[in-house]
C-alpha cells in the first residue's frame, strides 16, 4: 500500500512540476504544498537524472549533527541514494552548534556546488549560513527542520506540528475512553531547546491540549533526543508523582519513549496503566502499538534527506517544484495499520522506514 501510495505522489509532483529559479524564491511551518515525492518513488521519478550519460552533480550537505539514530539513518540513506545516481556530496557535520554550521556553510560554498541541503540546527541562529547560500545563487534546499527566513528555495518535510497535534489527539482520545471524559495527569517529553522540532511538536500539542482543561500537564522536560535523558526524567517523576498519579505521557522521540518505558517497568509500575504516544517511528515503539500499551504514534521519514535530494536535482534540471514548501501528511500509526510499519525481527532501535 505504501509503494502504491508513494507512487501516485511522485507522479501528481512530476505533473505539477515548473521551473525553479533558485536565486529568486524564498520554512513555513503550515504551508499548503502538495507537489512531493515519497522515498521510494523518490527513486523512480529521479531515476532521469542516473540515465542522463555521464551528467553528475555535486551537492552539499550542511548537516545539523548525526547525533541521534534517526540522524544516522536519515544520512545513510541519503548517501547510499548519493552513490546510486552518481552525485558527489560534499558533506559537514555541525554537532548541533549554529556557528559551526555557518561556519560550514560558509566554506562549502567554495567548493563549487550545484545545490546545497542544510537541517537548521536552531530556527534562528542558522540563518546567516542560510542566506549567504541563497546569495550564491544555486538552490538551497531546507528539509527535517526549518528555518526562519525566506532565503532559501524549498523546504522539503513533514509538518511538526501537525505530528504533535496528531499524537496529542490520540492521548486524549485514549483518556476519554478511560474515564468517559477527557481528563488526566500527563508528562511531556520534548527535544532540543530552540529547534522547530520541539517548537513545532509543542505549538501542535497545545493546539489539542487547550481545549481540554482538565488534561493537564504536571511535568516536562527536554530530551535532547537522549534514551538516557528520557529514562532519567521518567524515573524522576515516578519518584515525585505516586501510583495513580501519572496517566500518560507524550514523546517527541522514539528512542526517549523506549527510555522511558524501561523506566516505568523497572519502577514496577507498567501495570498502572499510563498511556502513551509518539513521535517518531521507530521498531520498539511500533511493538508496544501491537501489544496495545502505545496509543499511536506518528512517523517522521529518515527518507526525506532523499526526497530533498532529488527536489534539488530537479531545481538543477530547471524543473523544481511550483511550491515553495513541499509538505507531505502525517502518516498516523495505529493498531489498524501498524501492520505496515512494523519489522518484527528487527532490533526495537532500528527506524521502520
């Protein structure tokens, strides 16, 4: 169904396909894109640019970190989709500081670059390596996290905010069948401090949250997308707030969420009941969807580094997208479909797409 599905995307965003005059556009956290391409089919309405003889491309990449395992993944697949259309990427790694990703950005830009791909590690703080991209005149393609000003040519993703309200959504739902009425004690495990994923997720919860006064949130805390960090808190609150205290919690991380539930074993206290959501598809979450201790999550595709990958492409070939921003549905996971998701003999770290 996902490779139907991922193929009617790729064919609605080759139709609406225009010329892209990278110098001359300019994330948006809402906008109302749809021309967009889905990483399988990714590969297929791309696979031009490997037929064209001996044409190749040479495209940067100023990554925000590979600090976590969705990083990791996100850049491997980027990599491996790199080799198989012959494109050279030129490639930095800020470690989630600001001034070294302009820093990068500043000296990639010499090396004679076709387009550029940058993950903002901060909304703000990134914006000046952003612009002297933008300035040069090749395409500057925004994807994973967005940025606040208007100089760059696309932004390519999933809408954080939507994710959020999505997995809120669903926590209140579970807590109204619970009780008969939408109430209940919940924790919030957040990201990184200024990032548009932590900024987004939470402007998405309180959008579902603020209509349901008697929900509330007694506790939250960045994460920094660290298991750790994650287990450390949930054991914290587990101190401070006894049995029957604590009905659920919302995550903006797999592998936090998996810290935290080792928490809640460990403390003897996965009999109680808290329920949970998530953002993020990774195995071990989908696992707990199946045996009905996870409400749902959301998934956020390690595939769209390869989705901004052949959006630049396409921005080279004079043939990038009529939106600025190319926005895809949050894909939802439920007991229903978790089918699709799930790898039963996969590690519960691994990513599911």
């Amino acid at each position: 169904m996902r490779k139907a599905l991922a193929v009617f995307m790729a064919l609605t965003m080759a139709v609406s396909m225009s010329g892209c005059q990278a110098a001359n556009k300019a994330p948006a956290e809402s906008p109302e894109g749809t021309g967009v391409t889905t990483g399988e089919a990714a590969k297929e309405a791309g696979a031009k640019a490997e037929t064209e003889a001996g044409k190749k491309y040479r495209i940067g990449f100023a990554n925000a970190s590979i600090s976590n395992s969705w990083r990791v993944k996100m850049r491997d697949m980027l990599v491996e989709e790199c080799n198989r259309l012959g494109v050279e990427l030129v490639e930095t790694d800020a470690h989630d500081d600001a001034n070294t990703q302009n820093s990068n950005i500043e000296a990639m830009l010499q090396q004679n670059l076709d387009a550029i791909l940058i993950t903002p590690c901060v909304e703000d703080a990134a914006n000046p390596g952003i612009e002297a991209a933008f300035e040069t005149g090749i395409p500057v393609i925004i994807f994973d996290r967005t940025c606040t000003t208007e100089d760059y040519t696309h932004f390519v993703g999933y809408s954080d905010k939507q994710n959020g309200a999505e997995c809120a959504r669903m926590l209140v739902e579970a807590l109204t069948e619970r009780y008969g009425e939408p109430k209940g004690n919940i924790i919030a495990l957040d990201t990184m401090a200024g990032s548009s994923t932590d900024n987004f997720q939470k402007e998405g919860q309180d959008s579902v949250f603020s209509k349901y006064p008697n929900i509330k949130i007694i506790a939250r805390q960045y994460t920094d997308f660290e298991v750790s960090k994650g287990k450390s808190f949930m054991e914290d609150c587990l101190a401070k707030f006894g049995p029957g205290e604590i009905d659920g919690f919302i995550s903006q991380d797999g592998g936090v969420t998996l810290g935290a539930v080792d928490a809640i074993r460990e403390a003897g206290r996965d009999k109680e009941g808290i329920v949970f959501t998530n953002a993020d598809g990774i195995n071990g979450v989908v696992k707990m969807v199946k045996d009905g201790s996870c409400v749902g999550l959301t998934q956020f595709p390690c595939a769209a580094s390869v989705d901004a990958l052949h959006v630049a492409i396409d921005c080279i070939d004079g043939q990038g997208p009529k939106e600025k921003d190319v926005m895809m549905d949050s894909i939802v996971v439920t007991k229903d479909n978790m089918g699709q998701y799930l790898i039963p003999d996969r590690d519960d770290y691994d990513w599911t797409y």
